[in-house]
C-alpha cells in the first residue's frame, strides 16, 4: 500500500488502496520518546449542492516535503447519510472512503491535480512548522474554493491534521523498516552481549541463592516413597537426621532408580537408608536418604504417616534387658506368693 515519495496515487489504484479497510481499527500508539518526523493531512468536502463529494488523506515527510502515502476518493453520487469525520486516526479515516459512493475517476483525476498545484512542497514545509487552527482553516478555505470552480459545485469542507512517527507507517507498511547503520549495529550486539553476561549473572546469583536458602543436596537423587508400619512405625514429623528408615524405590527405565533397585534384590538387601537431610514447609516434608556417596534418595510427604524405622541395636539390648527384668521380677512374685500360699496349706492341715 505504500506509495512512492513524492509521487500522488493515480485515480487507477484508488481500488487497491481501499484493501486498507481490512486494517485493524487502531494503531498502536507510538513510543512516547519518539518525535513525530511526518504529518498526515485529512480532508473531506461534502455536497451542500451537487451529487459529489469525497476525501483524501495525504501524509509527507516534515524535513523534505515528500508525500510518501496519499489516497483520493471523489465519489458520485456522493452518499450523504455518511459522515467521516478528520479527527479519526489516519487508517480508520481512510478506510471509510469506499463507503462515501462509487468512485469518478474522472473527476477524482481533476480534482486531485488542483490538490497537487495546491499542497506544493513549500506549502508541506510550511504547514509541518505550523499547523495552527488558523492555518488548517486557511488551506481548507483554499481547497474547498478550488474544488468548487473546477466541479461547478458547493462543498462543505472539515479538515485535520495528525503527527505520525516513522515506525507508525513502518507497522502500517507504508514505509519500509529502515537498514540498520554499521554504528547501530554494532552497538545493538554490545548490548545483547551486556544483556546476556546480566542475565547469566542473574541466574547464577538465583541458583546461589536458592543453594543457600534450600541446602541443595549435590549428586544423583531417585524418588523414593517411605514404607509404612502403622503399628511401630514413627511418626514422620518426629524424624530425625540419622534415623534409619525404609523405603521402596520407585522409577522405571534404564535410570539410576532401576539400577538400585536392581542391586538392591539381587543381593537380597534390605532398603534401609539413613536419613540425610529433612526440609518441612508447612503440611509438605521432603526426606533425603543417603543411599551411597553418590546417590541420594527423596521422599515427598504430603501429610504425617508412620514409617518403618530400624531401631538403635544398643536401644534394643536396653529394651530386651529391661523385657527380661520385668519377667524375673513377675516370676520371683509368682513363687513368693505360691511358696506362702503352700505355708497356709500346711498350717491349715498338718498344726
């Protein structure tokens, strides 16, 4: 849809240039740091007399005066319950023309080389440095009185202007995005590179942090889940780092999982590992056993169960002892009581 600089749209093309209707109905409003380097020119001129009327939209470069967009509709018979009104942005403006009535290509190609004698580069310049109310009015009073004598008709005319930024018609594809410079090139891969030596830094300060916060466990870690023994087992919430609890193996595949497991029922081990590390975040407990130097299990608990945990052997020989002096004693009871529940007996009988 662009045009060429300096070059007004013949009558001819007015039809492809109405595809801009297909355009989303607003533009993306430009970066706030970017000055404006282009004006759009709005104008519509309606019958007040006569069955023609139409608009155009012309947009040119602030430092040259180039027109580099320009679209010119004069529609017969002009449809008079359509109002546009300048004020829209230039892309829902222009994409209202087909709707104004059919096109004249004759008397849009006589009305549009009055606008070219008009609107001379001079003029752009002008009007870029100034476009006041007062100046705006000035060049419709001028347009409107010309397209009068050349069409033997009375016009009622509206006319606007709106700043348009280069990366506005570039999203348009009005102009085409502008060749990078060597200096802004190069400038562009020292700052990706900044970026990236930032952001790697940042990710190494993340995982520094979280090893400091989380005490990271280094090495080979396989998901695990805890054996249960709701009988003797304990309670998860009162482990402890040292505890020697049991756990199944979990995972499938060629994994380090697998390989454990493997080892784990040829040698007809028992899998029973001693605890590493305990983390609880709220109702959550995450266990780490230590398997071997390398390999470290994780067990993820959700909530507090039992766990079948192998007892201290010197706890067990005090369990076992303080077991046998409680029988001793109900033994040594037993007969004490028997022998002088035999001395009632004789006396009873025998004195």
């Amino acid at each position: 849809m662009a045009a060429q600089a300096n070059k007004f749209l013949d009558v001819s093309d007015i039809a492809a240039q109405a595809e801009i209707k297909a355009e989303p109905p607003s533009v993306p409003e430009p970066p706030k740091n970017e000055t404006p380097a282009y004006l759009a020119l709005k104008f519509t001129f309606s019958p007040s007399r006569g069955d023609m009327g139409g608009a155009f939209c012309a947009i040119f470069d602030c430092q040259s005066g180039k027109t580099v967009f320009q679209v010119f509709w004069l529609a017969r018979p002009y449809t008079k319950s359509i109002i546009i009104e300048p004020a829209k942005e230039w892309r829902n403006f222009v994409k209202r023309f087909p709707q104004l009535g059919p096109l004249d290509k004759e008397w849009s190609g006589k009305l549009q080389a009055q606008l070219k004698e008009i609107l001379t580069t001079d003029e752009k310049l002008k009007l870029a440095g100034n476009y006041t109310r007062t100046k705006l009015r000035q060049i419709e009073s001028i347009l409107r009185r010309a397209f009068e004598a050349s069409s033997q008709c009375l016009f009622s005319a509206a006319i606007d202007v709106e700043p348009v930024t280069r990366s506005g018609l570039e999203r348009a594809k009005v102009l085409k995005p502008m060749e990078p410079t060597a200096e802004e090139i190069e400038a562009k891969q020292k700052a990706d590179e900044e970026q990236k030596k930032q952001e790697a830094a940042e990710d190494e300060a993340r995982k520094a942090q979280s090893s400091k916060e989380g005490g990271a466990i280094e090495g080979i870690l396989i998901k695990c889940d805890a054996a249960v023994d709701p009988i003797k087992g304990k309670p998860s919430s009162e482990l402890e780092e040292g505890d020697i609890i049991e756990v199944i193996i979990e995972g499938e595949g060629d994994g380090a999982s697998v390989m454990v497991r493997k080892f784990i029922e040829e040698n007809n081990i028992r899998p029973m590992f001693p605890v590493d590390e305990i983390k609880r975040f709220g109702s959550k407990t995450v266990i780490y056993v230590k398997i071997n130097d390398e390999i470290r299990g994780i067990i993820n608990l959700t909530k507090d169960i039992l766990i079948k945990v192998k007892e201290d052997p010197a706890a067990v020989i005090r369990k076992e002892k303080a077991s046998n002096f409680a029988e001793n004693i109900f033994f040594s009871v037993f007969m004490l009581g028997a022998l002088v529940g035999l001395i009632f007996v004789i006396r009873y009988f025998f004195l």
